[in-house]
C-alpha cells in the first residue's frame, strides 16, 4: 500500500492500546539503560526492514520504557498530558505534514494559528493587536519575546541589534527576581546578555519579588538606560505569582522600559474568574510567555510568544528577505516573522482542538480542578503525623517536607520518601530544594487526574513516608 495504510491502522491500534493501559501502568517505565540500549541500538542495517516490524518492535520496547507522563498521576516538574482531541489533531499535523513557516507551505496551518492567537491574546487579556508565535516550549517563548524586548529598548537609543548586533551596542540592564526560572536566563545566554549580568531583586518566604525592593533597584538605574524587567507569574516550586500590577506600575513610571513576564504555567489562572486575580494587571506588560504543553495539555512540543508591540516582535524575529522564498501578501500570516525557526511544525492544530473542545468553561474545569487537587491532596498530606506543607497552595503547586518518626534529619528522610515514591510505580514526582529545605514538588497539571487518583497517590506517599 503506497501509503502504507495497513501500518497506520496497525499503529493506530497499538497507540490506543497503549492509551488504553496508561491508567494502570507503573508511572515510571523500565528505565534499565543497559537494557534499553541491548533492544534499541543496533547497527544501521544495510538493507530496509519491514515497517511492520520496525514499528511493532518500537512501539514493544517505546511504550514499555515510556514514562506514564500523559497519565493521570504524573505529578513531576509541571506537566500536561495530552487531551485526546489534541493528540488526534497531532496525529493530523504529522499526517498533513505541512511546513508550516510560509501561508503558502500550509494555508489551513497559518489560519489555525491565527484564531488560535486571537483567542489566547483574549482568554489571557492581552492587548488586542498582539504579535505571537507558536514555539516549542516555554524557553524559546522567553527567547522570542527578550529578542523582541532587545530589540526595542536599543531601538529607542537609535541602535538596531537586528541588524547591527550587539557590538558597539549601548548596555541593556535586566532585571529578575532571585526566583526567576532558569530558562530565562538562559534566554539572557542566547541573546548575548548574559544569563549572570542580571539585577538580582529579592523574593519572600513564597518565591514572591518584593516589589519595594524592586523600586530601590530602579532608583539606582540612570533613567536613560536600556532596561528589561522579567516577572514571574506562577513559582516552579510554590506556585506563588510576583506583584504583577505594582511591578508593573514601577516600571511604567520610567519610559521604555519592558517588561517580561514568565507565566508558563501561571497564565492560565485567567481562565478562571476564581484565579484571575493572580494574574491581575499583566495585560499592560510588553511580553509574555507561556506553554500550551503544560495546563492547556497538548502533546510536546508547544510554546507560546505573546509581544503587545507586533511591529517590534516582527523586526526581531523575521529573517532576512531570501529570493526564493513565496511570502503571502501582506494580510496572510507567514509564521516564519514571528518565531526563532524557519521550516517548522504546524503547532496551532492541537491548540486549536483543544481549545474548541474544551471551550472557555472546560478550560476553566481544568485548571480549577487541577488546583482543587493540588488543595486536597496537601490537606491530606498535612494531616499525618511529621509532614508539613511548605508553601501557601495558591495554584496547582505543593511541597511537602518529611521529619522521620526517630527525630532524624528531615532533608535525607524527605529525599528517601522521594525515592521511595518513584520507585513505589503508583506516581510520580519529584524533589526541589525550598529555602535550603529539602522538599517534595507535586505539580498537578494533566487533564485526566481524579480525585481517586489524588488519594490513592497521598495513600502511596503516605505508605512511602512510614515504611522502614
Ligand atoms: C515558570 C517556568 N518558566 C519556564 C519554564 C520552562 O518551560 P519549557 O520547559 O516549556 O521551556 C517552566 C517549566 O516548568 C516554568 O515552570
């Protein structure tokens, strides 16, 4: 079959097969490198295999060592899985296999991200004329909009770093809270400002900046200095969001300055009248980043860019003019103006199926529900005798920490019940270290989790935390 048509409906089966078990499989997969490298490096064979066979043979030792992630107890880092009508549109992406960086290499494609666009620059309260673009993931979202923020504080000193560079280039100042996440120093890497060259302002007992603090920094800066300020709107750790509006307002008293915030997960607190007030006031920053493969659920890999000025997020980001290269007329949307990549995945399908199937109030059951959660299983946690809550659950964020029945020391007993927890195969989860405290992050951020999979996961931890 030309188009191999018996392989996909074989695929398709094994994929649903594979969804059909992921409720009930050990959340971590066989994670034995050396087994894993005996079944799956080979020698590049000389002659094609059957595709059969290949496929068969990947989705046996894939699905077996894959980690349960798009279940629902999958509490690590901040992860969604994937909504079945996203991963049924991702499954169409793949299919269509569109280049989605010009109109012309995928028309449907570059529309989609359109009225994706304007429905996020909506639901998140952003200025209407937004520019956006669709990236893989929440780092490349904060390099997209501190290009743009570059862009623009040199411009206003009559410096062009699209196409100057920054040799010669007037200093820019950047400010972030001391919990600001680190991808956006690493943005600051990439951009050739410095992941380290930053003002440090600090936060409180949650992770929050202190914003009087921020306005002391702002005092020792020379009101002509290029200058960025990155925000945080939802903690890694604690869930917490800085003082976005005060924040903000400091900033505007000086002219130009820009203002970034992270809300890779956090944004997503305003599609919920509950929550909302988290995020209350970002709507007069200049940027915004945020993940769809986080609190929205689509399948990896999906960021998103948000820049209020589209002129100046368009200047950073285009490429050079290539002759041979079809541009649509102006009113058609080429996705390549507005991303860090050229050829590309068509990343608006599964945010659009997503978006349409669960409309305004299924993503509002979704976050509220995920931080009802993150609620019920810290008020279980902190109920049992030696476990203590360390952060104020304001989002879908909790850390728990463990003092061990003989008096012990609570780091090493917190890191052994972390331990215990992934190896146990009923969830999993992480650690961080809070306030020189070791602790345990669960982030509750897949669409599928339910109350019995919140309680047996606290049975889990609890029984993790007693046995010797
Ligand atoms: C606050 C914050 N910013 C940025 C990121 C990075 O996101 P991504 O992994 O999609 O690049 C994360 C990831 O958890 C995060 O929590």
């Amino acid at each position: 079959m030309r188009h191999g048509t018996d392989l996909l409906r074989r695929t398709a089966e094994l994929a649903v097969e594979y969804l059909r078990t992921l409720p009930d499989r050990p959340v971590m997969g066989e994670h034995d490198v050396a087994a894993l490298r005996r079944e799956l490096v080979t020698e590049l064979p000389d002659e094609g295999e059957d595709p059969r066979e290949v496929i068969e043979h990947l989705a046996e030792v894939g699905g077996r060592a894959a980690v349960a992630m798009a279940g629902p107890r999958y509490f690590g880092f901040v992860t969604g899985g994937a909504l079945p009508s996203a991963l049924a549109a991702d499954w169409l992406t793949s299919t269509w296999d569109q280049n989605a960086f010009l109109y012309v290499a995928g028309p449907a494609a570059s529309v989609v991200e359109e009225a994706v666009g304007a429905w996020l620059v909506d639901l998140f309260g952003l200025p209407p004329a937004s520019g956006f673009g669709l990236v893989t993931g929440c780092q490349m979202a904060h390099f997209t909009c501190l290009a743009a923020a570059r862009q623009a504080v040199l411009e206003r000193t009559g410096w062009d770093a699209t196409t100057r560079g920054l040799f010669g280039a007037p200093e820019i100042e950047v400010i972030v809270g001391t919990e600001a996440h680190s991808t956006v120093h690493t943005a600051l890497q990439y951009l050739g400002m410095g992941r380290d060259r930053v003002r440090r302002v600090g936060s409180d007992g949650q992770g929050r900046l202190i914003a009087g603090e921020l306005a002391e920094t702002l005092a020792t800066i020379p009101t002509e200095m290029p200058l960025i300020i990155c925000l945080q709107a939802g903690n890694v750790n604690t869930g917490s969001f800085d003082p976005l509006r005060q924040s903000i307002d400091l900033a505007r008293q000086r002219d130009g300055t820009w203002v970034h915030v992270d809300g890779a997960f956090g944004m997503w607190a305003a599609a919920s009248p509950d929550l909302a007030h988290l995020v209350d006031g970002i709507g007069p920053a200049n940027s915004w980043a945020t993940d769809a493969h986080k609190w929205l659920n689509v399948p990896y890999d999906s960021g998103l860019a948000f820049v209020a000025d589209a002129a100046v997020h368009a200047r950073a980001m285009a490429p050079p003019h290539a002759a041979y290269l079809e541009y649509g007329p102006e009113q058609e949307r080429d996705e390549v103006s507005w991303v860090p990549e050229f050829s590309r995945r068509a990343r608006g399908f599964t945010i659009y199926a997503a978006l349409r199937t669960l409309g305004r109030s299924g993503l509002r059951d979704l976050v509220e529900r995920c931080c009802s959660l993150a609620q019920r299983m810290a008020s279980r946690l902190a109920a049992a005798n030696g476990v203590e809550i360390l952060n104020e659950v304001v989002l879908n964020q909790v850390l728990v920490r463990f003092t061990p029945p003989d008096g012990g020391d609570p780091d090493a007993f917190t890191r052994e019940v972390i331990r215990r927890v992934q190896a146990d195969g009923t969830l999993w989860l992480s650690g961080t270290t809070w306030h020189e405290m070791a602790a345990m992050r669960i982030s509750v951020s897949n669409w599928s989790t339910s109350e019995e999979d919140a309680d047996r996961s606290v049975g889990a931890i609890l029984r993790c935390a007693t046995a010797s």
